[in-house]
C-alpha cells in the first residue's frame, strides 16, 4: 500500500513523465497567517521541483468526488487546523493528512465559548482520520503523538519542520518601526496569535517582574494577530492592573517588513 514511502521518496525522484499533480486543499486561505504561509511555501517548494500544484481554497463539493481535479493522478495535501471537511474521505485520490494540531479546548475555558466547542468537534475529527488518509505530515513530534494517540501508526507519520522562505529575510525592515522604537529602552519581543493557547498572560506577567526587579526602562511587544472573543481585552486589564499597560505594546497582524522590524530592535 502507499504509504510513507512515497512521501519520503517522490520528490527526490525524475517524474518520468508522470501527470501526478498535488492539489493542497486548506479552508480558508489566507496569505500571511500561519498555515497560509506553509501552504504557500509548500507550493512554491513544489513547483520549483517541477510538481503540478494547485491550491483549493474552499469548502469541498461532492461533485468533487468523481472530478479531474481530485482524479487518480491527484495527490491531495489536505490542510487540517479545525474542522474536518465531511467529503474528502469520499476522494479515490492518494490523501496525505497536513495536520495543523487543533487547540486543547481546555485553554479556552471562559475566553471563547464558540470556539471552545469547534475545537471540541475538530478533535472528534482528527479522531478518524487514520481510517481514510494514506499518510500524515505533522511539523513536530508533539503533532506526531497527538496523532498517535488518536489512532495513527507512527510509521505513516512524517514529521518534517515549517518551512520557511528565507528569500523574505532579505528584505528591508520597515524603517518607520526602527526609527520609533529604538531607543534607550529594553525591547522583548514575542511574535504568535493572540489567543488563549500562547498564554499571553504568562509572558506579561513575566515582562512585569522583570521590568519591577531589573530594568525600569523595559518595554514589550506583541506582534500578531487579534483574535475576536474575551481574551484580548482581559489581557489589557491584567496589564493595566499590573501597572505596565503603557509598556505593553499590541501591534495586531503586520507586514513581513514591519514583522523583520521589530526583531531588528529586539
């Protein structure tokens, strides 16, 4: 049976004339987060070794079931973060798991009621896939085990790192940010999501006790995206019972420019 094998040998091979193309298919594609930027790297990856790729960025049909897209040349690379599309283990093509790991709903407790119970129904999920995917990536031996844990046998798991497009660490940090922050301060810097599994509270509360016993002078930044829900604003009250909300600084999603930036005056 196809298994891991493939993966690890495939595209290290000649094509030899074979059609076979990789279809990613990822729910919400969006340039610039996390999974969108492995997808796209994945692709550009691809491409440059001479697969036929395609990104799907959509709810799957079951029209899709019997069409050329998804035929038997087709390898799909299906992109799991939440939710479980029901028809992609209706495909007859190869079907390779990208396992994103899903957020312990536990961590979610009394920040995101909703997405508390998505999480919830995404592991449920991620539960039976082993019985319809031919093999699964997952970019760290913790994704691994979870998968294990799930039912997964270890030795159609391959754990391969994020990749990463070292082309853009080339490019000019946005000058505007290293002009208004590099100073007499302190800079720490941490980069990741808003949201309750980070545990943003624990870095503040950290920074607090550093900037209280050593370093007056310190300020932190948090850069990356907002998510909705209770989360963020607790976090502004606890800094601001802390005493430190005006050296808290909350930069939201940024450009990779502004993203180089602040590493710069780290």
């Amino acid at each position: 049976m196809w298994k891991r094998a493939w993966y690890e040998n495939c595209l290290h091979q000649e094509r030899g004339g074979t059609n076979m193309r990789i279809v990613q298919v990822v729910a919400g594609y969006k340039k610039g987060d996390g999974v969108g930027n492995a997808v796209a790297a994945m692709d550009e990856f691809l491409k440059k070794n001479g697969y036929g790729t395609q990104i799907c960025s959509r709810q799957l049909e079951y029209e899709d079931i019997d069409s050329e897209m998804f035929g038997k040349d087709t390898v799909v690379f299906y992109q799991l973060a939440l939710l479980a599309d029901p028809v992609i283990k209706h495909l007859k093509c190869r079907k390779v798991l990208v396992f994103q790991n899903i957020t312990d709903p536990e961590l979610l407790e009394g920040t995101d009621g909703e997405r508390r119970v998505l999480c919830s129904a995404g592991l449920y999920d991620a539960a039976k896939t082993a019985g319809y995917f031919d093999a699964a990536i997952t970019c760290s031996q913790y994704s691994k085990k979870c998968l294990v844990d799930m039912g997964w046998n270890p030795k159609d798991i391959t754990v391969l790192p994020i990749m990463v497009r070292f082309d853009y660490l080339s490019m000019a940090p946005a000058k505007e940010i290293i002009e208004k922050y590099r100073d007499d301060n302190v800079n720490i810097l941490f980069t990741g999501r808003v949201y309750p599994n980070k545990k943003h509270e624990d870095i503040i509360a950290a920074f607090a006790a550093y900037k209280k016993r050593y370093c007056t002078n310190a300020r932190l930044f948090l850069v990356g995206g907002i998510a909705e829900g209770d989360y963020y604003p607790s976090l502004l009250a606890y800094a601001e019972k802390l005493g430190i909300s005006e050296d808290v600084v909350f930069t939201g999603h940024v450009p990779f420019r502004e993203y180089l930036a602040y590493y710069h005056i780290a």
